[in-house]
C-alpha cells in the first residue's frame, strides 16, 4: 500500500534548485517510487518527497544543511542492494543518492590503499586494483554493483570473509558529513594507528544514522598468486558442517568455505540449469589462495575425506562457475511474502547444533527449508517458505523464523551477521542486547544527530 507523504516544503525546494545543478533534484512519482525501497521487506512502505543526487561533498553537506535547517529527514543510500531496509525511505523523507560520486580518488600501489568517494562499485575497484596486482577483500554477493559507500554503511561481507573479514577489517579511514554538515575526518593511512577513540570503526555498519561518509580510504590485499577450489558433497548437511570443524581442526585457512544443503543445491539447478543435486545432498565449496594453496589442499583433502566427504578438485573454469553459482543464490535469501531468509550467525562449534534445530522447528511448524552459509564464519542464511499465502501458512513461517532467531541467540550467536539491522530487524535486537547497551547507543545517536534527521527508524530502537 502506498503511503501519501505531504508534498515537499516549497521553502526547501527552491533553496535546494538553487544550490544544485539541473537535474540532481527530482519529484517525480516514478522516482520517487524507485528509490522508496532497497531490496530489504517493507515493513512501513512510504515514498520519499524528493530524491537528491549529490556529486560532491559540497552538494552533500548543502542538502545536509537544508534538512536540518527545515527538520526532513535524509536517507542516503547506493545501489540499494542491502536486504535489511536500510536504505527504505521513511515519512517525509529525501533520499540522497550517492551513486554519482562514484570517483576513485587516489590508488597506491606503494601504500596498498585507495581512497574513493561512496559510489565507486566495488566490482570496478577491485578491477583497478588488479592493475597493480591487489584486491579489495570485501566482496558481498552483490559486488557487481554494490558500492563502496554501502559496504561501509552496513559492515558488508561476502565469501572471501573466512580469510579476509568483512569490510570493518579494511577501512582505515573516512571522510563524513555530520548532521549539521560538518565535514570530518577519520582515521589514518597507515595499516597501524591507536590515536583517539576508534571513530572510523563506529561509523561503519552504522547504515547512515550517525553520518554520511563522503569518501573512504580502504586497505588492499594481494591479487593470490594461486588459487585451488574443492567441491566436496556430503551425504546430508550436518555432515558438511562437522566437515567445517574438520578443517579448522587441520589447522588450514580457506579463503572462501561455503556450504549449501540439497534444496539450495536443487533451487539453484531450477534457476541456472546446473547439475549440483545430482553430485551429492549437500556442498562444502572450499577455497584456498596464496603460495600455499596447493598444500592446503591436500591438507584439506585428507581431513574431509575422513569426515566423509567426497572431494574433487576443480579446474579454474568449473571453479569459477561454482563460486557464481553460489552468489546467485543471494536473491533466494531475499524476502518474499511466502518465503523469508535470515542472516544469523552462531560459534562454528555450534553450526551442527543449529542446523539440526533449524530442521526439527522447519518439520514442526510444517514449512519448508533451505540453508545455504558462510560456513568459514558461522553466518548462516536459512531461508523458511511456504507454498501457499493463507493465514495459516503465514503464521507458521513466522513462527519458523523467530524461533530461528531465539535458537541462534541461544547458542551464543548473533541476529545478523553481515545484512545489518535497518527497518526490518529491530524488533529483534532487544533480544541480543541489553537495555544498557541499546541506552548507550541511543545517546551516542543523539549526540551525533541531535535532530534525528538522518536515517530515522533504522538500527537502533528509539532513534
């Protein structure tokens, strides 16, 4: 249902054409209804008055000034890739598209750094690093065309987090519009600095309610001189989790360790025309990178043989596909009125533990499951589904699903792993975090936003 916000302050308005060029403002319905929504569930669908494209720090903190000088809020936002609403436009709100700041500023081959403005893809930074032989880590399932400035914003992964860490491990340091459009700055260009309190570490995963970062400057890694792939297939999952734990136990670190059940496995047949079902009931995709690839390999060949795995080297191009395939089953996470995936984390001590829960709750309420994880972290993305829409049904998948969150709480875990809080989860997050807590992070969003302006109704209950 779409909601009717009241029009644009005309006030605003004109001092917003009349700080920025023709053709960064827009009011039309069609736009406005684009970039109402990430690709997060709608839990309060609502259309922002305007969307703003800044090319500039100075575009930003001039529409930085503007809302708070007239009290709208500002949701800033990418390519609108985040699952968790994020980037959802709330009431009365401009959306600030950064998209167009998409500059690299600076690449340093010597420093192994590269400063970029927020709407650099993150696909076409690693392939400027590549020039020079380096990579940017990070790389979320949506890296053909998320950017920078929202893997900052939301502390995104990827598949290479088993090695690498996720982008909080690569940011050294950030240039930020406050909401009074201060500009500030964060942090170093040295891969060490201990000055201050860790402010740079704040404002990522902060999803743009304490800041809007304008430009960041990130660490790369070398491009890997080698790199091996393993598909080993299981004969169910709880197997190819004890294979996760048979790994570390042989003391080899992957770069990428990915596991996938059978539904997945079939899901991703339907919808790409491979034949993973047909190898096994259920996928460890395991790869190494560096000069010691090859004898990590046979390393992790002889420990999940014995946790009996069947294991089969793959050549770059088999490889390569199975590595797309595995991204491509990002959209099976996305949420859909019959079908809900999750973004949960738990100790990798307790991944056995919780997928034989996730099946015995999935059997009980009578819905139907898929897991698909990060396995190298314990970031696991069960997705429940039903097949039909009546009341029934829709109950017990949401049963499904809070018990899921309960359980993986229960184990030590986390509600989310690497998709963030936005609009959609903080109803769960009293459950992990104490009131103390959840108090201090509302004081250090009041100090930093005293009107509330930016990214209303997002990570934080209460802000």
């Amino acid at each position: 249902m779409t909601t009717t916000n009241t029009p644009l302050n005309h006030h605003l308005e004109r001092e917003l054409r009349a700080a920025l060029r023709q053709g960064q403002l827009s009011l039309s319905p069609a736009d406005l209804k684009t970039f109402a929504v990430d690709q997060g569930p709608v839990t309060d669908y609502q259309e922002p008055v305007a969307v703003v494209w800044a090319e500039s720090v100075a575009d930003v903190q001039a529409v930085v000034r503007l809302a708070g000088k007239y009290a709208v809020p500002i949701v800033a936002r990418g390519a609108g890739t985040g699952v968790s609403g994020g980037a959802h436009a709330t009431a009365g709100s401009l959306v600030l598209n950064l998209e167009r700041m998409n500059k690299i500023l600076e690449l340093s081959p010597e420093d192994e750094i590269a400063r970029v403005e927020p709407g650099v893809v993150n696909a076409d930074l690693n392939e400027a690093a590549a020039a020079f032989g380096l990579m940017f880590a990070p790389d979320p399932a949506s890296y053909k065309v998320s950017t920078i400035g929202g893997n900052v914003a939301t502390n995104a992964g990827g598949l290479r987090c088993a090695k690498y860490g996720v982008t909080r491990d690569a940011v050294l340091g950030l240039e930020v519009v406050l909401a009074d459009g201060t500009l500030i700055r964060t942090g170093h260009r040295t891969f060490k600095g201990v000055a201050g309190y860790d402010l740079t570490g704040l404002f990522v995963g902060s999803e743009g309610t304490l800041g809007i970062v304008v430009s960041a400057t990130v660490r790369l890694k070398y491009l890997p001189a080698d790199i091996r792939t393993l598909a080993v297939f299981f004969p169910d999952v709880q197997s190819a989790a004890a294979g996760v734990l048979a790994l570390g136990a042989a003391r080899v670190q992957p770069c990428i360790l990915e596991m996938l059940d059978g539904p997945s496995m079939e899901e991703l047949d339907f919808r790409n025309g491979s034949k993973l079902a047909s190898r096994g009931t259920a996928l460890l995709l395991v790869q190494f990178d560096g000069l010691s690839a090859g004898q990590e390999v046979q390393i992790a060949t002889v420990a999940l043989q014995a946790a009996g795995g069947s294991v089969s080297e793959e050549d770059s191009q088999e490889a390569a596909d199975l590595v797309e395939l595995r991204r491509n089953s990002r959209g099976m996470d996305v949420d859909t009125e019959n079908r809900v995936g999750e973004d949960v984390a738990v100790p990798r001590s307790q991944l056995v533990h919780y997928i034989v829960a996730l099946e015995e709750m999935a059997s009980r309420h009578g819905v139907g499951l898929r897991v698909i994880a990060h396995a190298g972290d314990g970031n696991l993305h069960p997705t429940f589904w039903v097949p039909g829409m009546d009341a029934q049904s829709i109950s017990a998948l949401n049963a499904a699903l809070d018990e899921s969150i309960d359980k993986a709480l229960e184990l030590g875990g986390t509600i989310t792993g690497e998709h963030g809080i936005g609009q959609y989860k903080r109803r769960w997050l009293p459950l992990e975090q104490a009131h103390e807590v959840l108090q201090i992070q509302l004081n250090i969003k009041k100090l930093f936003d005293p009107q509330g302006i930016l990214n209303p109704g997002k990570a934080i209950p209460g802000a």
